[in-house]
C-alpha cells in the first residue's frame, strides 16, 4: 500500500471513530460508522490472497446490515419520539433493534459468526486493528444508550457471549482465532454490566483492550500465528515469552493480575442487584476461558528453559524486532501491576 494510501485510510479510520464518539445526532453516528467501515476494507484486503478477500467481503456484509439496521431503529426512534438526539432512545423497539445492531458491530454472540473467519483471514496488525480501535465506537453509543437499555436484553447477550468465546476458543490451535473467541468472551462481560454499571463496563472493555494491544504486538514480532510457532519463543526472546505468558494469565483473570480486577467488580455489581445466579453462572463460563488461556501459558512455559524444544523454528527476529520487544515491556508491566491501584 503506498504512503498516501495508507495515510488516507489512516485518516478514515481515525475520523469515523471520532465522528461517532463525539456524535450527539443518529445520523452523524450512522456516518461516521460508514467511514470507518469503507476506510478498513483496504486493510483487511491488503494481502493477495483469497481469504482476505473472503475475510473483507463478510466484514462488509455484516457491517452493512448492521448499519441498515441501526439506521431503522434511528427512524423509528424520530418517527416515535420525534427526536434524533442519541440519548433520548426512549421507544422500547428501537432500542431493542439498535442494541442488535451494535451486538453486530461489536461481534457479540449471537451475532459473532463474522469475527472468527475475518480475523482468521487477516493479517496480525489489522486483527489487532479490529479487536480494539474498531469497538471503540458501537461500545461508545452502547454506553450513551445504556440508561434506557434494558437488563432482560443485555444479560442474555452476555451470558451467551461469555458461553460462545469460551466454548468456541477451546478447540482452537490457531492464534486469530483464539483471541477472536476470547474478545466475544470479553464482550459479554461489557453486555452484562452496561446496563448495571456503565462505569465498570467501560473499564472492563478498556483494560481488555490494553492488555491484547501488547498481546498481539509481540505475536507480530515473533511471526507466531499457531500453538506450535508459539512454542519456539523461549529459544530467541525470553523475555516476550514471560511477556506473554503474564498477559495470557491477566487477560484469564486470575488474581492478582488486572483482568481479575473488572470481573471482579462487575459480580459484585450484579450481586448487589439481586442477580446473584447470574453472577455464578457468568463465574462458571469464564472457566471455559480458562481452559485455553492455560493451555496456551503452559506451553510457553513448558518450552522454557532447560526444556529441550523439538518443534522448528519458522521465523527468525530482525534487530528492530528486538527493540520492539523492548519497548512493550513497559506496557505489559502497566497491564499486570495495575490491580494494587484501582483497589486503594
């Protein structure tokens, strides 16, 4: 892609979120989710290859009816109410419409079908692209909406996301697509404490996204895209391999780390409210979770010194790969102290 190229998709990209995050009409956020749609699609098409092809033209279905869908329920919103000010979603049918439509943006289940294959045909950067700056803008108008959202919608979503992302992760090898499951797991945390507590949820989505950003930075550097290739980490970069192996166990969470910190909060919001079979039943599901984010840290443990490797090295680092690794050691420190501060 030449530099202009990318500067103008860049740009795109950059505009359409803040479009939508500083939108107050219907319209203007309907706008900037075009933008930010039509500005990926040469991202995700940039490999000559068919499945990114494949993986372009499903993200540009779903998010086309997705949109279609949001702009019906805007209509019939200003059709009932008379308003098209985005946070006066008071008719009970437009807000059920516009909370499937973001479901679908977002990639929650049961609308997750397209997450998993598009990320499978994208490259790293682009699936690391889709998992955090491109849900920062349905999770913006989910939060402005979440006063009239109502519970009986969004903790079904929830449960069933935390229910797919577990079960669906379980028996993945490739990389992509783990993460895929493990972001719709995420997601359903954010669905079932947006409408309880936004705050919490805003946050929990926010940490999550801090924690796969350095995540998915050192599976580019280490050209790792299975369970095997992951493997050969220790014998080149010890330190990406405890790098990872803590954000694996942070983005499971398991105390002490920070992604225990968010699920934490949030059962203790759905307890306070009464929902305390729902808060059990989302602690069980995140056990699913569990099971491939150990699988995936016992064998970058496992590989460890003095561990004799018998899988083959498929890459080799550069210089510069080095540095990077360097560089995101902080921020993968920032994801795995950052516990003892939010509980003073």
């Amino acid at each position: 892609m030449s530099p202009t190229a990318l500067l103008m998709v860049s740009l795109g990209i950059i505009i359409g979120t803040l479009t939508v995050t500083s939108a107050n009409h219907w319209l203007t956020a309907w706008l900037g989710l075009e933008l930010n749609m039509i500005s990926i699609l040469p991202v995700i098409t940039k490999q000559k290859h068919h499945r990114s092809t494949e993986a372009a033209t499903k993200y540009f279905l779903t998010q086309a009816t997705a949109s279609a869908l949001m702009l019906f329920s805007s209509t019939l919103n200003a059709w009932q109410t008379g308003s098209w000010n985005i946070t006066q979603l008071n008719n009970e049918l437009a807000c059920i419409f516009m909370i499937s439509a973001l479901t679908m943006k977002m990639g929650a289940a049961p609308a997750h079908f397209w997450l998993p294959e598009v990320l499978q045909g994208s490259t790293l950067t682009t699936t690391l692209l889709i998992t955090t700056w491109q849900k920062i803008a349905p999770i913006t108008l989910l939060y402005t909406i979440s006063n009239h959202a109502q519970s009986n919608i969004l903790l079904p979503i929830g449960l069933l996301s935390i229910l797919v992302g577990g079960w669906g992760g379980i028996n993945q090898t490739q990389l992509r697509k783990m993460m895929a499951y493990s972001s719709i797991a995420h997601l359903g945390w954010t669905m079932t404490a947006i409408s309880i507590a936004p705050n919490i949820a805003l946050m929990n989505i926010i940490i999550y996204m801090t924690m796969s950003t350095p995540f998915f930075l050192l599976l580019t550097t280490t050209s790792s895209k299975t369970l095997q290739t992951i493997t050969t980490t220790w014998i080149h970069t010890p330190t990406a391999t405890i790098i990872m192996t803590f954000l694996m166990l942070s983005m499971a969470g398991l105390p002490p780390l920070t992604g225990f910190t968010p699920k934490l909060l949030i059962l203790d919001k759905l307890i306070t409210h009464k929902l305390t079979l729902t808060a059990a039943t989302m602690a069980l599901l995140s056990l699913l979770s569990l099971i491939f984010y150990l699988r995936t840290t016992y064998l970058l443990a496992s590989t460890a010194a003095p561990t004799t490797n018998q899988s083959t090295t498929l890459w080799r680092l550069k210089p510069h790969q080095n540095q990077m690794t360097a560089a995101l050691t902080p921020i993968a420190l920032f994801n795995i102290t950052i516990l003892p501060t939010l509980l003073m």
